[in-house]
C-alpha cells in the first residue's frame, strides 16, 4: 500500500482489544488527527460525518468494520447491516462489508473456525480487499494517463475535477485524482483546476490538501466558476470519480458532476471517469434507480466552521457553523447527482477502458472472462 505519512485508515491493538484508526478527514487541512473506532458504532458515526469517506475507502473501512465486530466478539450480521446501511449512495461500502462478512461466515460455517480463527479469517479479508483497492488504484493511474494522451493530443494538460478523489479515499493513489498524479509525475500537468465542492469543500479542504503534498500547479475555484474556465478554453479535459454507476452506465458522483458533464459536452471537452469495477453496480439497472443521500439542511444553509459541522465543540446553535441563510430556510441537498451515459466520454477501471460508455460494454466490464 501507497505511503502517504498520513495512514487514513489503520488496524491497531490497543490494551481494550483491537482499533480502526481513521485519519478524521473532517477535520483536515486543519488538523491530521486520528480518530479510534472502537466498534461499529464508533465507525458508523463516523461514516456518517464524513471522518471517512470516498467510495473505494468507504469499501475498506466498512470491511475493517466487519472484522472489528468479529475480533470484539460482536454479532457480525447485526454489524454487517448497520454498516452497510450507514450512506446509501456508494455501493463500494456494502459490497466491502459483504465481502469481509462471507469470509466470516465461511470460516465458522464450512471450517468449522472457532471465534478467534473466524475474526482472523474476517480481518484477512479486509486486507486483501485493502490491498486490491490500492493495487486498482496503480492501473487506474496508468490506464487513465495512456487515455488522456490519446484523446487530447496538446500537452502540458489542464485538468478539472470536482470533489475528492487521490490518497484520502483509497488504500493507494485514488481514482481520478490518481490519473492527474500520473501526468503530473510524467511532467505533463499544466494546471489542476480543483472545484471547492460545495457544501462540505471536499475539494478546497481536501483535493487541495492532496494536490499540496505532491507539489502540483493547483487553483481552487468556486464550483460556479467553472463555466467560466470552459468558455474560455482553459480545460483539456474533465476527471472524476463515481460512488455507483448503474448497468446502463449511468454515474452517481458528488452533487456538481451531472451540471460540469452538460458544460464540458457543450465545449467539446473529454469527460473522464475514474473508478474501480467494485463501483459497478449492475444490480441497479438504470440512473433513476440510485438512491442518491440527501444530508442535513444545515450543510447548505451554514458555513462548516471552522472546517466541519460535524464535531459538537464547534457546532453553531443549530448544529451547522456559521448561518448564512435566515433561520428556518428551507434547503435542498442531494449529496450526489447522476450523470447520464451519454455524456460520459470514457470509464477507466483496473479492468480497462470502456467508450463508449453503453449497457453492453458496462456489462462486458464486469464479465468474470474480462481480466485486464
Ligand atoms: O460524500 P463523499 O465525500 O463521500 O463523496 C465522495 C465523492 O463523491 C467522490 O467523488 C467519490 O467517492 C468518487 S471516488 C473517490
């Protein structure tokens, strides 16, 4: 696995039984903190604060959630369900916790595994899927970089994103932002233009954080000035992550994607998605079918103060920061939108490259003969 310095998510032992450690992401680019879950409550609050989050990292905590239950004795299909359920959108989280709990269940069903020997085989398979996540993330880079060289010719490149997409959401180098990291270690990055990402700033608070620590040429932009930056040529090429996309190949990505697809098609420009075929969903048949989270009223009507709404000794009266909208707005906050195949010019997987994006080659992707 990828060293960053910064371990975004640990197994540890502690005195009182074993730990998940959690760089608290909701806390950064203020502070590196740690924080322990020793449970799956713990681990479920924390999903749900956004303290770890990202869809492939998503996956690997809510296995290493599954074998926390098991080392500490707890009922693992209880387990199994709370954390499953803790975000709806990206499907990475179920399909990580239901991995790690077959691998249980075999263990005590077919060997016959006493407690402690089936908690191993839990936590076993959580590595494996640690592992995997960061080995995808290698091929993604390299795949996603042979791409963006043929289909934009000019070179160095600028390069948009929206949300947060590198080492913070993976066990390796990210998705997207692991394609940028790729060009920029070839030389060949001009500009990385980061959306803020309204409302909880994953890309001013995160991508940014990311972009720092590898020396990149990075602005932040208010997600609204990116029309801006098309109409005047200042984009190559678009690159995002995805939390789910249907079997037709539709995305489900942060709230913002769908608008900067329609804006990207308008200008002629490359709109690229980056995700491991763990993201492909072909039990959700259409876009329309994703359940897309919605959140809090209070992270669009309140600035996070300083950096998150989510820890109590920095929530404002009403629980969200600093109120910018008068008290008692109404709000509307999808935590994702859904981008339609059509605008989608390529999806790059460990697995390959698919474009056009169609049901058919969704449905190739995820073939068990496809292995490269
Ligand atoms: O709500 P978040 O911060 O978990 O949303 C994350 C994203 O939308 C990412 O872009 C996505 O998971 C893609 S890959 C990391």
């Amino acid at each position: 696995m990828a060293d960053h310095g910064v371990p975004v998510l640990r197994w540890a032992d502690s005195p009182e039984g074993p730990v998940l450690l959690l760089l608290d992401q909701a806390r950064l680019p203020a502070e590196e903190a740690e924080l322990a879950c020793r449970d799956v409550q713990d681990l479920v609050r924390a999903i749900r604060a956004l303290s770890v989050r990202g869809a492939p990292l998503l996956g690997v905590a809510g296995g290493y959630g599954v074998a926390l239950a098991a080392a500490r004795g707890h009922d693992v299909a209880e387990a199994a369900d709370r954390l499953a359920s803790a975000r709806p959108t990206a499907v990475n989280l179920a399909a990580g916790v239901r991995r790690v709990e077959r691998a249980y269940q075999r263990a005590v069903a077919g060997e016959g595994a006493d407690g402690g020997r089936a908690a191993a085989a839990a936590l076993s398979e959580a590595r494996a899927l640690h592992e995997e996540d960061a080995e995808a993330s290698e091929r993604m880079a390299q795949l996603g970089h042979d791409l963006l060289r043929k289909l934009v010719p000019r070179k160095p490149l600028r390069l948009l994103t929206h949300c947060n997409t590198g080492f913070l959401v993976s066990g390796g180098r990210g998705t997207a932002f692991a394609v940028v990291s790729q060009v920029h270690a070839a030389g060949e990055l001009r500009r990385l233009w980061v959306d803020e990402t309204r409302p909880l700033l994953q890309g001013a608070r995160l991508t940014a954080y990311e972009a720092m620590r590898e020396d990149m040429p990075f602005s932040v932009l208010a997600d609204g000035a990116a029309g801006s930056l098309f109409a005047a040529g200042e984009v190559d090429a678009v690159l995002i992550g995805a939390d789910r996309i249907s079997a037709d190949g539709s995305v489900a990505n942060k709230v913002g994607s769908y608008p900067l697809a329609v804006v990207a098609r308008h200008h002629g420009v490359p709109f690229v998605v980056v995700a491991p075929v763990t993201t492909v969903d072909l039990a959700t048949k259409r876009g329309t079918d994703i359940v897309v989270e919605q959140r809090a009223p209070e992270e669009v009507t309140h600035i996070s103060s300083p950096y998150s709404p989510y820890h109590p000794e920095e929530r404002g009266e009403r629980g969200g920061g600093i109120p910018v909208a008068p008290r008692g707005a109404d709000a509307y906050n999808p935590a994702f939108d859904v981008t339609p195949p059509e605008l989608v010019t390529a999806v790059v997987t460990e697995r390959g490259v698919i474009s056009p994006v169609t049901s058919e080659t969704v449905a190739g992707l995820c073939s068990p003969s496809r292995t490269t």
